[in-house]
C-alpha cells in the first residue's frame, strides 16, 4: 500500500469519525440498512434501545427481527 493510500484511508476514517459524531448528538434514534434490511448502522441512541454495548454489535441484524 503506497503512502497515498494509507493517506487517503486516514483522510476516510476521520470523515466517517466527524459524521457519527454528528449522528450521535441527535437526539433521536438513527439507523441505516442496506436493501436487504440489515442493519449496517447506527446512533447510541439506538443501541441503548436494543441494550447493546457497541456499534459493531448491530451490523447485521435483520431489521425484520426487530419488529
């Protein structure tokens, strides 16, 4: 991996950082999923509610299980 990947691999993580930061201040429950309706995200909100520990632990999920 050349020293521009490594780069602009970095440059992506503190994007992704900058916008769940953003995404956990609100107030709401906030979540993502793909077309298949599993769950690729979230905001703490949402894993309080679930009664999970971490982010890692949704992705996954069938929403339809959910309900």
């Amino acid at each position: 991996m050349t020293q521009q990947q490594k780069q602009a691999n970095a440059d992506e993580l503190l994007i992704h950082q900058y916008y769940m930061d953003i995404i956990n201040c609100m107030p709401h429950i906030v979540y993502w999923v793909d077309v298949d309706c599993m769950l690729k995200g979230c905001n703490q909100n949402f894993i309080k509610l679930l009664g999970l520990k971490r982010v890692k632990e949704v992705a996954g999920i069938n929403k339809k299980t959910l309900t």
